[in-house]
C-alpha cells in the first residue's frame, strides 16, 4: 500500500522543480526578517525529508518550536505559492484572467473608470477567444457595477448590450453546469460499480442519464458545452459496454480539440483523458492499428514542452501512455515483452505515489498481475494481487472481484490444493456478497467446484465443456466485462492444446484481428 502523506505544506515542496525552488529562495532573500530565515529553515528540512514526520523535524530543528510551527508552515505555504504566480504567470489563461481582472479592480479603486473599462474589454476578448465563461461572467458583471454607479458615456446602448450578454452568458453556464455535473456523477458511478452487470442496472443507468440530461444539450455549440456533452455520452457508454458508442465519443472528444488546438494548451487534462479514453475503446474494440496510432502520437505528446514543464501533466501522461503500452502487449500475447515496463512504473508509482489516486494505483497492480500471469509467472501474479485484495478501499468493486478470482485460478495453476478449497468459498462469498456474479463467472465457479480432485485425464473433458459454455455466452453484452478483465478463453484453449495461453493469443487472436478489422466512423 501507497505510503501517502496528508501533510499538504510536504507535498507542495516535494512537488517544486529546481527552478522553482531556487526562485523561491531568491524571492524570499527579498526581505532578510528573521521570520522568513525560519521558513527557509524549515523549507530546507522538509526539502530533504523523505516522507513527512514532524517529530523528527522538531528534534533535528531546536530553533522550530512547536508553538510556532503551524505558522511558520502556513506562512511557508503561502510565500512558496507566491513565488510560484510570479514565475508561472505567462502559462495559464486562468492567471493571466485573474491578473487582468486584478488591474481592473486596481485602476477602479483610482477613480479611472475608463481605463478600468478598457482592461476589461481585453480581459473579455481573452475570455472569449479561450472559451474561458465564468471569467467572461465576472467582467459583464463588473462592467455592470462601473456603468450603473458612474456615468461613464462609453456606449450609447450600453445597458441593453450588458443584459443581452449577460443572459447569453448565463444560459451557456448553466448548460455547461448540468452537463459536467452529470457527467462527473456517471464517472463517478461506474468507479463506485463498475459496467452495468445487468439489464436492470442498465435500466438504472439510463433512468438516470435521461433524468439529468438538461433540454436542448445537442444544439449547444459552445466549446465546453460540446466537451461535457461528448464526455455524459462516453461515461453512458462505456458503463453500459456499448463500446462501439464509447469510440464514437471519445473521437469526438479528441476531435474537438483538433479542431481548436489552442485548447489543448488551455484544458490540456480534459485532453489527455481524451487521448487516454480514445486508446481504451480501440482496445475495448480490439482495434491494433488503431490504437497502435493513438498510442504512437500520444507518445509524442508526452514529450512535448507542454507536458514536459509542467508536473501535472507529466504525472497523467505517465499513468495513461503506460497502461495503454500494457494494453498493447495484452493484444499482441507479448506478456513477457510487456514485463520490461514493470520496474519503470514502479520506480514512477512510488516517485509519484502522494499524487496518484487509489483507483489508478488498482489498475496498475491488477494490469501488472496480468501481465506476470500471462507470461506464466504465478507467484508473482499473486504478489500483485495481493496488494489489491489486502488493501481496503471501496473502490472499483469490480477490480476488487476479478482480483480475487484471478488470485485463485493462478493457485490453481501452481496447484496449491490444499488453499484451492479455502480460496474459493472465500471469493465466493466476496463475489455473491457483492451482488456480482455474472453468468460468466458462475460457470467458472460450478468448473472448479467439480475438478479439484480430478487427475489430468479426467480434466480434459471439463476444460472443452466450459469452454463451449462460455463461448456461447461471449455475445451477451452483459458478459463482456467478464472476459475484458480476464481471457477465460484464451486460458481454456491453451488448456486444451497444452500449450502456453500466450501462445494461443498470439497465434489464434491477434493474427486474426490484423487481417483487418474496421471501426465505422463516427456519425
């Protein structure tokens, strides 16, 4: 488990460059008080601390009392996001909007309402051409203020060109507020649950997405208006497994900003998870040119200025280019090639680990479990496993199943008998506590019920009898997430031919798909 500290002044030092760290001390060195020596001191302290622990700082640093501490820190706090605005300014459409907004209010408190109107009509220029509305809201509002308690005669009609803007301008935010609102609770449903398992969750899904989807969403052409609405879709989809709809979406997602490059720089998260979903549905969709195409130029991305200068983005581009390289190698059966990420994502999972949320950090250890699997590496897939099963969260119940029942089939493998029977009342009773047994994972469980105690001779005929099952189930869309998480299949036919499951993926899967299997465009 992730050791992650909650103290909040520690992370914020352990986040700055060298550049921005030796900014700070100069900006600080402005003003020699003995106040600012004692935050130096304890910047420096925390600067070489590995993780935080403030009785050790307090030992080491007679001069830092505790009395004193939690002011210094928030004095700390504050100066070093000080320094930080200074030299960060010329990067952030936000900044450079609250900056312009600060000149504005500055030359009003002077009494120069005219030039205070005129930042402000560049302000909202700037606001405009970066599709930036809540800041374009503040300046109606402001401009409203300055001409309803001064007579400026800067317009002739200037109150009814103020109304008509500002109802323009609320009638967008207020769409874009329902879309992103029910967008986040749709992704925050399928982390919480995963894909719909049933047609009755699905019916609780779609009851859902049409109570909250607002009137009038498809006609908004508005940049943000169309990001929220593509990405409702998207999370609609994709819990629903209609992954053909989920790629639809996603390639509009990327495609709007294609369209307006100079928003990658402005929302350039909102980007990345683009990317990053668009690669998922050609995965989802076992799509290899594709995603080996998107794959290819968000690896050029990541090492862009725009990604490479700023820690936020290295940090997402890091999680996102090597799941989808994982994915990548799950389609061509290349486990063991795919095995030489490991110890990279896990040097950057524990350089980046007060960042990372628990759920990426899940996904990881469970795509690492798979790949140690597939590669024939049991015992390492059940370290990996491990982790996830033993630690407590309740996210991604999902996840937290199929752990489990991969954890007991590569017991089965190493033929660990004597845990095989406690292993399996154990995930049964997860998995049926849960509410989340599928058709797919009962057959899987009725099959090793009966064969713990058959000789190989005997399993033989069992192998090709739940294979045949579960083919026939691998149409149900219900089913899919069953064999998204784990390749019952391909595990079964290596069973049957005696050969390596890598051996089947490669020779039987993905040979096959290369021929040429064609994604419809997006309507």
């Amino acid at each position: 488990m992730p050791n992650r500290s909650t103290d909040a002044l520690f992370q914020l030092v352990k986040s700055l460059e060298k550049s921005e760290k030796r900014n700070f001390k100069l900006y600080v060195q402005r003003n020699s008080s003995s106040e600012n020596l004692k935050i130096v001191q304890l910047f420096d302290a925390l600067d070489k601390m590995d993780s935080y622990d403030e009785n050790l700082l307090l030992s080491r640093y007679k001069d830092l009392k505790k009395q004193q501490l939690s002011n210094i820190k928030a004095h700390l706090y504050k100066q070093i996001l000080s320094s930080l605005r200074l030299i960060k300014n010329e990067n952030n459409i936000d900044i450079q909007l609250h900056e312009m907004m600060d000149h504005a209010r500055i030359l009003y408190n002077k009494g120069l309402y005219l030039q205070s109107l005129k930042m402000l009509d560049r302000m909202k220029e700037l606001a405009r051409t970066n599709n930036q509305i809540t800041y374009l809201l503040q300046v109606l509002f402001f401009e409203k203020k300055i001409e309803a308690l001064h007579i400026t005669r800067s317009m002739t009609d200037r109150a009814e060109q103020l109304t008509c803007d500002v109802d323009e301008t609320n009638r967008r935010l207020v769409m874009v507020s329902k879309l992103s609102n029910l967008s986040l609770l749709l992704y925050s449903w399928y982390i919480k649950h995963g894909h719909a398992r049933d047609e009755n969750d699905e019916k609780e899904v779609q009851q859902f997405f049409n109570q909250h989807y607002p009137p009038g969403a498809d006609e908004a052409k508005g940049f943000y208006e169309r990001l929220y609405r593509y990405q409702c879709h998207c999370w609609y989809a994709f819990i629903r497994q209609d992954f053909l709809m989920y790629y639809r979406y996603t390639q509009k997602w990327v495609e709007l900003f294609e369209k307006e490059p100079f928003m990658i720089e402005v929302e350039t998260a909102h980007y990345i998870k683009g990317m990053h979903n668009l690669m998922g549905a050609h995965f989802d969709l076992h799509n290899y040119t594709k995603l080996k195409e998107s794959l290819h130029k968000f690896e050029a991305f990541s090492n862009s200025e725009l990604v490479v200068n700023n820690h936020n983005n290295r940090i997402q581009t890091f999680v996102y280019l090597q799941l989808s390289k994982i994915n990548q190698h799950f389609m061509e059966g290349t486990f063991t090639e795919g095995l030489k990420l490991v110890p990279y994502i896990e040097e950057k999972l524990k350089e980046y680990e007060i960042y990372l949320d628990r759920h990426r950090i899940l996904v990881f250890y469970y795509k690492i479990a798979s790949l140690y699997f597939g590669s024939g590496h049991y015992e390492k897939a059940i370290d990996y496993l491990n982790k996830i099963i033993n630690w407590k969260v309740d996210l991604r119940n999902d996840l937290q199943c199929y752990s489990r029942l991969l954890h007991l089939i590569a017991h089965y493998e190493l033929g660990n008998s004597q845990l095989l029977e406690y292993l399996f009342k154990s995930v049964y009773r997860f998995m049926a506590k849960m509410g989340n047994l599928s058709v797919v994972e009962e057959e899987i469980f009725r099959f090793l019920r009966r064969t713990f105690h058959l000789s190989p001779r005997q399993l033989k005929p069992e192998f090709a009898k739940l294979l045949e099952q579960l083919k026939q189930l691998q149409a149900n869309r219900f089913e899919t997430r069953a064999f998204a998480y784990l390749d019952i299949i391909s595990w079964l036919e290596s069973k049957m031919e005696n050969i390596p499951a890598t051996e089947i993926v490669i020779r039987k899967k993905f040979l096959n798909r290369m021929k040429g299997k064609v994604i419809p465009p997006a309507p």
